[in-house]
C-alpha cells in the first residue's frame, strides 16, 4: 500500500484535491493510503500555523504528497513569518525537495485557447522549466528595517552556494538528454553576482553532457522569447524567483494557468505534486474550478514517484479525449465548445478511464 500526504489547502484547493483522489482510485484502485493533511490557511485557523510539526511529519513519512493550493486574502494581516505560504516553503524545505519540475505543453485541442498569434501556436509549444526550489531570495534573509534618516526600508537576499546550483544543473540536463538536448539557462548576469556565479556553474557541469546544447539568456529577453518563439525551448532551467515568475508566463501561453501540473523533488522518488494556480477564492465552492492541472499532477505521481507508468498513460490520454470531445471548464472554454463544471470534467476524465 503506498501512502500518499493529501493537503487540501485553502479555497479551491479541496475541490482540485477531491476530484484528483477519485480518479486515482478509479485508475489504481486499493493501491493507495492516503492521510489529509493540515497546512496553509486552513492550519492557521485551527492550530494557528501554517504548518503544523505533525503535519510535517506526516508528509515527511508518506512516499509521495499531493497538494492542492493555499493562501488568501483572509490571512493578507498574518505577520510574514506566519502566512499560509510559509508552510509551503516550509514543507518544501522539510520534504528536502529542491527541483520544481513545471510541463509546458499546449494539447492540440486547446491551441484556439493560446493567446498567441496563430502561426506561433502551430509550431509547437513543448518545454520543461526546472526551477530551483530551496535557495534564491524566498530563502534568503528578510529585512524591514529604517535608515539612518528615519525613512522606512527593507532588503530581501538573493543567495546561492554552489552546490544548490551544479544539483539543479544536472536535472536540467538529464532531462534534457530524454527529450530535444536543449537546456535554456536563465539569470540576470549582465547585473547579478549571483547569476554570474550561476552562469559559471551550469557551464561547467554542461561539460559532462557534450551532447546537449547550453544557451543562455537574461531575463527580461526570456519572458520575452517565450512568447516570440516558444517552439524554440526544450528544458529551462533557472533560480527560484525567475522560475516562479516564468512558469506562470507558460501557463498561459498554453491556455491557462489551470491546466500545468508541477512536480517538486529531491534525492529520492519522494516528490512533492501541485498545481501551478493558486488557491482562486472568488471561485472556491462554485464548481468552476478547471481540476485538469491537479489530475495532471497525480499523473507526474504516479509516474516519478511510484513507477507506475502504464496508469499515468491512462490519466493523461483520458484528459486529451475529454479536451478532444469540446468539453471545457471557463478558463478553457472558447467558442465552439461546451461549458462544464469543475465535476463535470472530474467525471468526464473518470468515464474515459
């Protein structure tokens, strides 16, 4: 039996979740245990944290964790060091998960939904973002502080050793090798000592991969030949700021920001899955929410951590026949296809199983 941590989370996260179990149950049944989870909001208003130490040890002791989405602006007025989004880096940190794996691929059926011109969009939209998970400003020193004048200020630091930087490489790079044996690597150089000691890493562990071809790229030309000529990227790998920003970018690129799973994970098959969107509380309790980015991620699950490839196959041609029958939830939804719920599509990729 494995055991699977289930984090609901906050606003839409418990619908997502809900509607991912059930088809994990539907595709393995009887092979899985899972324990829900506290963390996020929803911890804070029970224990008055966002991540308890037994809900840590719970992810910490199960062999894969799912996690729908947390935060809110319910809890916009915690201090810093105890919003909702402090137990995700928490269990991050904790989970020791330093390489978040984010898909970006357009499925056929949703390229009308791609808000790139149309000659763009035919040519293929196919990456992986490899975003460093632990290091980079989330996890540097936080500062509010006043200046010698009495004036209010603050300073959030970037840092990376060298170590967190040549791991992260080498995902990018093996990966790289089972697909197009491009890595795309990211930073700030012309300006940031970090990325220029980036820079230097990743070119020197690039050496053991003379098969796979290194570009770089600043930046703000990145987020800017994402959206010229996306077909042109097969693995990016960056720090964890730019890939948070970047991946969102892809999202849409690809149709919507509900539709991209992520995988985060570490020295081991221990991984921990969400989606990219965030906890969307102007929708939560509707049945709008698109549950496709969830599902997608008990698929990457299934597959990385558990080796169970044949049922991650069933997962995810059962979403592209739903996609290819005109079933769409809002996000999605163009002219010429069908409005349905949120469990409405849970059902529709349930029957097609």
């Amino acid at each position: 039996m494995k055991k699977v941590a289930v984090i609901p989370g906050d606003g839409i996260g418990p619908e997502v979740i809900g509607a991912t179990l059930e088809v994990l149950k539907k595709v393995a049944p009887g092979q899985f245990e899972f324990q829900s989870v506290a963390m996020g909001g929803n911890a804070i208003d029970k224990y008055g944290e966002p991540l308890p130490a037994e809900s840590l040890r719970i992810c910490q002791e199960a062999d894969a964790t799912l996690l729908g989405a947390v935060g809110g602006p319910k809890w916009d007025n915690q201090p810093p060091d105890n919003r909702p989004e402090r137990g995700l880096l928490g269990v991050r940190k904790g989970l020791k998960v330093f390489a978040n794996i984010r898909p970006a691929k357009i499925f056929a059926p949703l390229a009308s939904a791609c808000p790139l011109r149309k000659d763009i969009a035919e040519k293929g939209i196919d990456f992986i973002i490899v975003r460093e998970l632990t290091g980079g400003i989330y996890f540097g020193k936080h500062e509010a502080f006043k200046t010698p004048e009495g004036e209010r200020a603050a300073r959030d630091v970037m840092e990376y050793s060298e170590h967190e930087i040549r791991r992260i490489a080498h995902v990018a790079f093996k990966m790289a090798m089972g697909r197009r044996k491009i890595v795309t690597s990211i930073d700030k150089a012309n300006i940031l000592t970090v990325s220029r000691l980036w820079r230097e890493i990743v070119e020197e562990v690039a050496k053991e991969y003379p098969e796979v071809t290194l570009n770089h790229l600043y930046v703000d030309n990145a987020s800017m030949q994402l959206i010229r000529v996306p077909s042109e990227f097969d693995v990016i790998v960056t720090e964890n700021t730019f890939g948070d920003i970047l991946s969102d970018e892809a999202s849409q690129i690809v149709g919507s920001i509900g539709m991209i799973p992520s995988a985060s994970l570490g020295d081991n098959n221990r991984g921990l899955y969400e989606p990219i969107h965030g906890s969307a509380p102007d929708i939560a309790g509707q049945d709008k929410a698109n549950p496709i980015g969830t599902i997608l991620c008990g698929a990457m699950m299934l597959r990385w951590s558990f080796g169970m490839t044949e049922e991650a196959d069933r997962i995810e041609c059962a979403v592209d026949e739903v996609l290819k029958a005109g079933l769409r939830t809002g996000d999605i939804f163009t002219e010429g296809t069908k409005l349905i719920t949120g469990s409405g599509m849970k059902d529709e990729i349930i029957a097609r199983l």
